[in-house]
C-alpha cells in the first residue's frame, strides 16, 4: 500500500517538454451570446452526459509551471515569462508537496478599480499595488499535464493549496439553459467577478475522443 496521498496524481502526470510548452495564448474557447449554443451541445454530446459547469472569472490566465515542488516558470496569458512577480503574490503557492513536474492553468483576478494587468509590466508596479492594498486572488481550474478527469482534478488541486472555483455538475445537456439563466439573474457564482460560464466535459477519455489535445480545446465553451 502506498502512504504517498499524491500518489495517484502523480502516476497521472505526464512530462512536461519545457521547450514546448502549451500556453494559455495558444487556447481559445467558443462563445455564445445566444441560443446556438443549444445546437452546439447537441452536435458535441449525448444528452446524458456528464457536464462541469464553472465560472468564467474576470482576470488574466496564468500557467505555472512546479519541478521538484517549486515554480520554475510562469507565463501570464500573453506567453510573457512572469515567474519572479508571481512567485511575489500571495495567493499562489511557491511550494507544493510533490516532485514531478506539474503544469497548472488558473486565473488571477482582484476587486480593485485599477487593471490588474499593470502588475504584469514592469516590477516597478508592486510597490504600488501594496499601497493600494489590492487583494489579488489566483483560481487554479486545470493540471494541463494530468490524465484525470475534471473533478478528481479540481479536488487534487485544492489539496495542493489551491484555491479551485464553485463548480456545478450536471447530467444532462439539457441542463445548462438552467444555469445560464440563474447565471443572468446574478445568482450563480455571485463571489466572483465574471464574463459568463464556462460548461466543460467532465471525462478525460470523452476529451480525448473529442480531439482534445495541447492546441485543440473544442470540449467546452463560455456562455455569456
């Protein structure tokens, strides 16, 4: 029997190629406005199926990447390298209880009247965010390199120290006109600052089966 509690995540992670790395600023999701993206889920799934519904949280994407436990690098979602400022912010873990490499995707947001993306310019810009007292907040929603499925990989990341966003699950495609309504009325998500939800598929092997890969992400989408 083995003691080691992040085991299982660690025999799901795959190597990272540090000299080609997937970033955010390769990704991009599809977005509705309407209706259509009723003809979208059918098109895509079965009506039963297993769907993570999750907010679309206002900020700026970030993908850190950990070898031996800590971050060797980190770029924000232009695919600038921002290691030195985001191991200065709080929210984020600098050390984390495994050793494998790991590649976490999350969102840094604040509730501040400035642009949080200032911070991701210059380091002469930290003292001033300190003066202001701005509470910048890092939501980790994905482990890029894991063969887990969305729910098993949420749970791993709050173990971690993560914090991980409200999440809903749903069985039914049907389901999601729902959750865009409450959505609308201001009565889903209501703690953070949101562009809309995102709905994804839960299972790994359905992504796959989907033609999910590092620079193809056509298994969920963000209603707005």
């Amino acid at each position: 029997m083995n003691n080691n509690p992040y085991h299982r995540l660690e025999s799901n992670l795959k190597r990272v190629d540090f000299n080609q790395l997937p970033l955010s600023k390769d990704f991009s999701l599809k977005s509705f406005n309407n209706e259509r993206y009723k003809e979208w889920l059918k098109d895509k799934f079965l009506p039963k199926t297993r769907l993570i519904i999750q907010p679309d949280i206002k900020g700026y994407t970030i993908d850190i990447f950990y070898k031996n436990g800590v971050i060797v690098k980190a770029f924000n979602s232009k695919g600038i390298e921002n290691s030195f400022l985001i191991r200065k912010i709080i929210a984020i873990p600098s050390q984390i209880p495994i050793k494998k490499d790991i590649h976490i995707r999350g969102v840094l947001y604040g509730f501040c009247p400035f642009r949080v993306g200032i911070i991701f310019s210059l380091n002469k810009y930290l003292p001033f965010f300190r003066s202001i007292q701005l509470r910048l907040y890092f939501c980790a929603f994905q482990i890029i390199n894991s063969d887990q499925n969305h729910y098993n990989a949420m749970h791993e990341l709050e173990s971690l120290g993560f914090e991980i966003p409200d999440f809903e699950i749903i069985n039914y495609i049907n389901h999601v006109d729902l959750y865009r309504k409450l959505w609308k009325e201001g009565k889903l998500f209501k703690k953070y600052p949101t562009n809309g939800i995102l709905v994804k598929v839960n299972s790994k092997k359905l992504q796959k089966l989907l033609g999910e890969n590092n620079v193809n992400y056509n298994t969920g989408i963000i209603l707005r």
